[in-house]
C-alpha cells in the first residue's frame, strides 16, 4: 500500500495534469459563485475532495489559478489584466 506521501504526490500530479488539459474557456464549466467546483475538480482528477484542502501543494495551487482568474458580472472567467 503506498504511504500518505505517495498518494499526495500522485494526487498532484493528477491535479498538474488536468491543468495543462484545461485552456482559460474550459474554466467557464467550472464556476459556481465565484470559484471553481472543487467535486467536479476532484472527480476528475481521480481523488477525493478533500485532496484539495489538505494536500498543500494542490491547494496552493487551486488558490492561486482561481486568484490568476476573475469573474464578471457575466459569470465568465477573464484575466485580471483583460
């Protein structure tokens, strides 16, 4: 079985990679009141949702993608600078 270390780093790597698989219009499907849907983020991914509040890379990382991302009025993501 592996050790509590070793699924956090595959867990990332699942949530790295499902990044890169995303473009800034995929981000649309995610959004619900202003942040991305972490159940479906975790579906996803593979793992459970909790991965994204105690594995503090992935969280870090999911933290600062929804700060890189702001939501109009419209509930469409844009950049800050756009």
């Amino acid at each position: 079985m592996a050790s509590g270390r070793q699924v956090a780093e595959e867990n990332l790597a699942s949530f790295v990679a499902w990044l890169a698989s995303k473009s800034d219009d995929d981000f649309r499907e995610y959004v619900h009141q202003g942040k991305l849907k972490r159940s479906e983020i975790a579906a996803e991914c593979c793992f459970g949702k909790s991965a994204l509040v105690q594995n503090p890379a992935i969280k870090s990382a999911l933290e600062a993608l929804e700060d890189g991302l702001s939501v109009g009025a419209d509930g469409k993501l844009t950049h800050p600078a756009d």
